[in-house]
C-alpha cells in the first residue's frame, strides 16, 4: 500500500521554483553559441594550450566523444581553428568535470 505525505514548504519572495529543464534552457541561451580555445581555457581555468590540449582535447578518453557529439571542431587543412559548441561543450564540461581536471580516472 502506497502512502503519501503532504508538506507544505514557504518559498522566500526573492526565489522560485523552476523544472530543471527550464534551468537548462536557460544556461543554454547565457552561453555563446561558439567558443575559441580561449574562451575554452578561460572556462577551465587552464592558462596553457597544451595543458588544455594533453589533459583534455588529445585525451583518448573526450577527443573521439567531442568529434563525434559534434562539440569540437579540431583544426585541419580546411579550417585551422579550435571552434566549440558552446552549448554542448558547457553541458560535457559538467558532466565529466571530475574526469577532465584529473581527479577521477
């Protein structure tokens, strides 16, 4: 048999209550639509290309997810520049925080 409790909770005036899908949304619309290695690094927090390189982008571990999620456009002959999908790239750096910055294998 199913029980269920009523509760009721008081929310301060300068807060509400929003579905986590909204919240993403909304994250989603802050970001640029497309970052640069710089901005990359910047929201790392990394102050060395190679650092950012070796420990993530050439990593085994994210490159192919990154090529194949369409999040990172590596450079090459036909356009020789770091280019990120904001949005994803922001939404990846969250979920494998711990794994990128080294702390969890």
């Amino acid at each position: 048999m199913t029980q269920t409790l009523q509760v009721t909770v008081p929310i301060p005036d300068g807060l509400v209550l929003i579905e986590r899908e909204k919240v993403r949304e909304l994250e989603d619309l802050a970001n640029d639509p497309v970052w640069d290695l710089k901005d990359l690094k910047k929201k790392l927090k990394m102050s060395s290309d190679d650092t950012i390189k070796n420990k993530f982008l050439y990593n085994p571990k994210f490159e192919k997810q990154l090529k194949e999620l369409g999040i990172a456009h590596y450079p090459d002959e036909s356009f020789n520049r770091w280019r990120f999908n904001a949005r994803k790239m922001s939404r990846f750096i969250s979920e494998n925080f711990e794994a990128i910055i080294g702390r969890k294998r």
